[in-house]
C-alpha cells in the first residue's frame, strides 16, 4: 500500500512534468522567420483593355522580417528623396522578332506603409500596383517586368521576373 504523503508528490510531479511540456509546446508555434532584408515573389498578372490603355493588375508577394517596408506621405527628406523617393521598380521587356529587349524607362511607385509604428515585426504582404500603357505608345502585345523593392533601411530586395504577360 502507498502511503499518502508518497503518492501526493508523485502527482504533482507528474503534473509539474506536463505543465512543463505545455509551455514548452505553447511557445514554440512555428511563425515564419524572415530576413530583415526583403524578399519579392511573383504572384500574378491580370490582363484588360479598353479602347485607349492596356492594362496589368501586378500583384508579389513581399516578405521583411522586420516589418519596416512601406512610405510614409512625411518621407520627403534625405533619404527618401531621389532614387529612394520610390519604393518599388520595375523593368518592363516587350517581345519583337522572336527577341525580348528591355524598355529604355523604369516604372516606379510609392508603396505606402503596411505597418504601424517602428515595431519590429515580420511582414508578408500580397502587393498589387495597377499598371496602365497608351495603345499609342506601347504597341506591344508581348511583356514582361523584373523588379524589386527598397524598405525603410533602404535595403533592397532580390530582383524577381513576372511570367510572360500577352494581351
């Protein structure tokens, strides 16, 4: 036979041993860790037209792992002002004769913050900038774009490449 006092301390060792596994198991969820350094992955485009302009919905996906991507409407001083007045660039290449040739003109844009504050947390963020050519000035009906982006540190990101865009 166990004795009372015996069995009370085996208990709350048993009990102790799991409340030690349960913390243990509650702290470790497996976030994605990601590089402070940001990253871009393409995701899609969405093709349209209409009388005047051809059109592409651009859409990456962005990952920081200190969450410091995006401008503010104040960012208007050093540094964000001539290369880092613009956060996102891309090239865009049109399709002539079997060749692809690059454009002699960067597109650039102004993402806006995604987070508040200057806390650092990891970001993942799906991205779309609406693109929009004159029929007039670009006749091609075969593109494609390589970008990438600066965040806050003025990191810059990979450079990615969309898939072939025909309209």
């Amino acid at each position: 036979m166990i004795q009372r006092g015996v069995l009370m301390p085996l208990f709350f060792m048993k009990l102790k041993y799991y409340f030690i596994l349960f913390f243990i198991t509650a702290c470790s969820r497996n976030y994605p860790e990601y590089d402070k350094v940001p990253s871009v992955e393409f995701h899609s485009a969405m093709i349209s037209q209409d009388s005047s302009d051809k059109k592409v919905k651009f859409s990456f996906m962005l990952y920081d792992g200190d969450g410091n991507f995006g401008l503010d409407n104040a960012d208007t001083t050093a540094p964000f002002i001539d290369t880092f007045q613009q956060n996102f660039y891309a090239t865009p290449f049109y399709l002539e004769n079997g060749t692809f040739n690059q454009l002699p003109y960067t597109l650039s844009y102004r993402i806006p913050r995604l987070s508040k504050g200057e806390q650092e947390k990891s970001l993942k963020a799906k991205v779309s900038i609406d693109f929009a050519f004159s029929k007039t000035a670009f006749p091609y009906d075969t593109i494609f774009f390589t970008y990438f982006v600066y965040d806050r540190a003025l990191n810059k990101s990979n450079v990615d490449t969309s898939w072939i865009i025909a309209f």
